[in-house]
C-alpha cells in the first residue's frame, strides 16, 4: 500500500506528503521505502521524492549527518535498488 502512494504517478502531493510522513520517521526502515520507491519512479515521482528527500532529511547539519548514517546503512541493504539510491545520495551528501 505504501509503495503505491510513493510511486502514485497521477497525484505528486500524495507521493511527497507520504514520503515526508515515512521520512520524520528518522529512521531506515521509512527511508528505505522512499529509496526503493525512487530507484523505479518516473521523473515527475522522482522529482517530488526528491524533495521530500532533501526537504526533510537536509534541513539541519544534524538532520543531513543522520541521513548520511542512515544511507551508510542501506548501502549494504539486501535490496540492490535500495543500496544503489543509499550510494547514490552519499556521494551527492559529498
């Protein structure tokens, strides 16, 4: 249920306030469902995932150092999608 609210192509406001909710979770359990949801989403998803993304997990030095750990985690994540996102915004985090 989940994965279709975060990859939900017709309603982009669903797709980010249902990252943003998994996201305040501060945890890897929700960032690895907006990490799988964004490794097969469309660029208009991926796009509002994006800002989810960066809009909840990157508003504080401490808020981007968590999800750094957090994604330092996942890159070992059984899930190759998952560990491929993780990696991919670890280098954007520099």
């Amino acid at each position: 249920m989940l994965r279709r609210l975060l990859v939900d192509g017709g309603d982009t406001f669903v797709t980010q306030e249902t990252a943003e909710a998994l996201l305040e979770r501060r945890d890897a359990r929700g960032l690895r469902l907006v990490l799988g949801a964004f490794a097969g989403a469309d660029d208009d998803t991926a796009d509002q995932l994006s800002d989810a993304l960066f809009g909840v997990c990157c508003r504080t030095r401490e808020d981007a150092e968590r999800f750094a750990a957090l994604c330092a985690v996942l890159v070992e994540d059984p899930d190759g999608a998952v560990r491929g996102e993780a990696r991919w915004f670890l280098g954007q985090l520099g």
